[in-house]
C-alpha cells in the first residue's frame, strides 16, 4: 500500500523529467547521498566500512538504484548523489582515499569506482521512471593535487595558466577566497580560473552535454563563494536546470548575496541552519529567538526564500546527534525544516540516528542500521507525505512565506498557508509550560494535529494553547477541511487512476501503522525519546 501511494504521488509531481526549473524544485524533498556510503553490492562484507579509515567501502550508482524504495517509501521525491566525475587516482594520501568524490581529477569523465555511464544513466532513468528527480554534486573551483606544481595534463584544463598562481587564502579577503587555492600543502586544490574565457566556455559546454546525456535534473554547487559570482548565471544558464550553491556562512547578508540573477537559483540555507543549532540543541544556548531573527533576515535578504535548501547535517558539519543528546530537539528542529520556507534535505543517516562529529565520522557507513524503519524515518514520511499533500492539493502552500506568530524562550509558532506549526526546545522531559498563539482561525474551525491525530480546539480570537506536561512533542495544525483525500489521520487518500478516474485508498495504513490508535505515532516519538535518552545516561 505504501509503495502505491508513493508511486502515485511521485507520478502526481512529475511535471518534466528533464530540465527541472527552480519552481519545479521548491516542491522536491531530498535525499543526500554520499555514493560510496548509502548501499552495498549484495553478497559484500557489511562488516569491513570504517569511516575512520577515509577509505573506499564499495558503494555505486548501481546500489543506489537497487535500493531506492528506502528512500522514495519515506516520501522523497530526489535525490542528491556525491560528484559523478573522475577523482584522483594514486597512492593513499595522507588524508586517506577520495571516497567522497570531491577530489576531481579530469571533471570530462566518470567516477569509475561509481559506475559506468551505463550505471549512471540506469540509475537517472529508474529515479525519472519513479516520478524523482536527480541531483549531481558538481566541482567548478579546484581540481586535486599533492602538491603545489602538478602535472596539469591529467585534468580537464591542461594549461599551467588556466589555473590560478599557487597562494594560501587569506580568510576575510574576498579575491584571496577566490583565487588562491583552498586546501593545504598535504592535499592542494589547485584553483581553476574561471575568468578565464576559455575555461568558462569548456564549462559550459561540458556541463550541458553532462546533463543531457545524464538527463540530470539538478546541480548542488561545491564551494561556490570561491568562484567569482559572474561565473555562475553562465554555467547555470547551460546547464538548463536548478542549481543550489554551498556557500559556507552563517552570515545571511554575505551568504545570501549569492541568490539571484546575478549568481544562483538558491544556496543551501547555513544561516537558518546555525540558527537552529542555537535554538534546539541540548545542551546549548537555546536561544529561540535565533529563529524568528534569521526568518526575518532571510525574508529581507532572499531573493526568494522558498527556494533554499534546509538542512540539519551534511558531510561537512557534525551529526545533530553528536550535537544534541535528546531525540526530541532532532524532531522539532527537522519539522522546521519541512514546515518553513524552502526545500527539504535529508543526510542520509539522519533518519537512523547517526552520531559522526565531524569529517570523516560523519559519513558512515548506511548498511549497518539495516535501513531500520525507526521513529524518526516513520516521522520523516509522514512530513513528507503532509508536505506533498499540501503541494498538490493547493496553488499557494509551497510558495507562500512563513509567518511567525508567537515565541517564547521555550517555543516558537508560525504560519505557513493554512498549516500552524508549534515547536519547542524544551526536549522529552515534561515541564509545566504552556505555548499560546493567536491565529487566523475561527473558534468554530476544527483542526488535527498531524503528529498525534488529536483534534485541537480553537479558543476565543483564534487562540492556540500547547502544553508540555507529557514532554516537547512538536504540533502541526492543519484544519480538517484542508485533510480531505490526504490519507492523514484517517482522511482517506484520493487517488486517479490511469483511467482518470477518482478512487479512494485508506491511508490508516500508509505508514504500516494500524489504524486502532490515533495517539500511537506520538506515543512512539516519547517512547523512543525514553528510551535514548536512557541509553545516553
């Protein structure tokens, strides 16, 4: 029944298969995959993968593609894979093996530990035959070397002067950050030049014939701040798709420079996400005003804030888990994500608890969990679920802006459409606080909470209430006229065949729960949260 529903609602969202714009994008969730990391061939040791080691543990296109129903049954609807070009191939370096394949060798051929283009293209078409999109990691700025004199002749740009002098970057100096090469004298990344005009046109034709032959759907952008911004509408423009940007900066103002028609589609959204590190993490600062701060920075700044990309791990910061000891401040801080302005993003592992510091421990290994249907995966799907629901059952969702409506130190309310979210920082203990809202709710409108399918009253003026005596279980208020056809809380999910007629599937059991308990997912989150938080004592 899962399967089926999410086939149907991939269908539902396919409106191209190729040339994905950023409208097209703004009603994704995605996936983040490290290649070498996500999926094992079958019949391989499961036991050999040490992240420690930052060496190969055996990952490929082709084992993606053999296990995308992990992903797509949890709702997603793309998928963000690791660099598909050729990575450095030698001897172990002293930071180990380009496993992550971001270490780009000649940028014109494939990874061939991934795949072939055979695998590649295998993998794009059964994503396109599924109704989800595929996103490519690429890498513009800097090939890889040992040392501060390569051998130019092995990469894409084989002129000693289609590259930058070799110099370390001077932090806070804008052309140092953008023409000297990052990295350090172990593992140089020698800096391409990307004034040069004959390096923006080899670029933009090989990232053209790269996505049509591909059929990609989408670019995230390695280390965009340090390519000159006049570098990107070009390659964007012949690349023909989205494309989301790494710029590292908790700074929203410098950050978000780099949106708009003038650099890129979108950035991936650091700011909100050092926000959220300050106002969720246990222990921390807790500092929820950080939130309803960076919302109004990022509505100030962005160009269009529905467009970012929300995230709460990557390969490049530490776990949550190894951040926040309570399972219930990763759950609030997540539904942000899916709830607020801008596309959803996934780090594999994220839904199974992983706890990596830092690099290279947080890019374990998946296999281990044995794709486990935990409480944060069941919860990951039934926010992707609402939130693709509500994408396709209105015109205005997915682009209108959030509005705050309330905060406190503990909690904060805001308004997204007709969707009130309540979250708290307060985590899994019961505490004797109370979060109040005014919304634009009658008090005769009757809502569901999505987490734990109670209805909630709306009292005089539009007032909301939420208490914490049972814990800081997040609430998403959706009024029940808005649930028809959703296969939420009972609402039955309406379906078109291939006829084009209507039909009806009960949905009680779209998340293999039975339907006897109303209160049982959220019953789940605080059992779950008990028992971790005992096993972290």
């Amino acid at each position: 029944m899962q399967h089926l529903l999410n086939l149907l609602l991939a269908l539902s969202l396919l409106t191209t298969a190729y040339a994905a714009t950023a409208e097209d994008w703004r009603k994704r969730s995605i996936y983040q995959i490290i290649t070498d990391r996500f999926a094992l061939p079958e019949g391989a040791d499961l036991t050999a993968c040490d992240p420690a080691k930052q060496s190969f543990c055996g990952g490929t296109w082709n084992t993606i593609k053999d296990n995308l129903d992990y992903i797509q049954n949890a709702g997603f609807t793309a998928i963000w894979i690791s660099p598909v070009s050729q990575n450095y191939e030698g001897p172990r370096t002293p930071y180990g093996d380009p496993y992550h394949g971001y270490w780009i060798a000649d940028a014109t051929k494939l990874n061939s530990r991934f795949g072939t283009a055979e695998d590649l293209k295998a993998l794009s078409d059964e994503l396109h035959r599924r109704g989800m999109y595929l996103m490519i990691d690429v890498v513009v700025n800097n090939v890889m070397a040992l040392d501060t004199d390569p051998d130019y002749s092995k990469y894409m740009f084989k002129d000693k002067s289609q590259y930058h002098p070799y110099c370390p970057i001077q932090w806070g100096d804008t052309t140092s950050e953008q023409n000297c090469w990052l990295g350090d004298t172990n593992v140089t990344l020698p800096d391409v030049n990307t004034q040069d005009p004959t390096v923006v046109s080899a670029y933009t034709q090989w990232i053209k014939a790269l996505v049509e032959q591909f059929n990609i759907d989408g670019l995230r952008i390695d280390a965009a701040k340090h390519v000159n911004m006049d570098f990107w509408p070009k390659f964007c423009e012949a690349a023909g798709v989205y494309c989301i940007g790494e710029v590292f900066d908790a700074d929203a103002g410098k950050a978000l420079q780099w949106q708009g028609e003038k650099a890129l589609d979108a950035i991936l959204n650091y700011p909100m996400y050092n926000a959220l590190v300050e106002a969720f993490t246990i222990p921390g600062p807790q500092n929820m005003s950080a939130v309803t701060e960076m919302i109004k920075q990022i509505k100030q700044k962005s160009t269009d804030p529905t467009l970012l990309g929300n995230f709460l791990e990557d390969h490049d910061v530490p776990r949550w888990a190894s951040l926040s000891v309570d399972p219930q401040s990763l759950w609030n801080a997540m539904i942000f994500n899916f709830m607020s302005d801008g596309i959803p993003i996934v780090y594999y592992g994220q839904e199974q608890g992983f706890n990596g510091n830092a690099d290279p421990m947080n890019r374990e290994p998946l296999w281990p969990s044995k794709y486990a249907n935990t409480t944060t995966y069941q919860l990951i799907t039934k926010l992707n679920q609402l939130r693709n629901f509500l994408i396709n059952s209105t015109d205005e969702w997915v682009t209108s802006q959030v509005q705050v409506l309330s905060q406190t130190d503990h909690a904060i309310a805001f308004m997204k459409g007709d969707v009130v979210t309540v979250l708290t920082n307060i985590g899994s203990p019961p505490q004797n606080v109370t979060m109040s809202a005014h919304t634009p709710f009658s008090n005769s409108m009757s809502t569901t909470d999505i987490i734990t399918c109670r209805q909630y009253a709306i009292g005089s003026n539009g007032t909301i209430e939420v208490e914490y005596s049972k814990g800081g279980v997040p609430v998403i208020l959706v009024p029940d006229t808005k649930l028809d056809n959703s296969g939420l809380c009972g609402h039955v999910a309406a379906v078109v065949t291939e006829k084009g007629a209507q039909t009806n599937l009960n949905a009680n059991s779209a998340f293999g729960q039975p339907a006897a308990s109303p209160l049982a997912f959220a019953v789940g989150l605080l059992t779950a949260a008990a028992a971790l938080l005992v096993g972290a004592l």
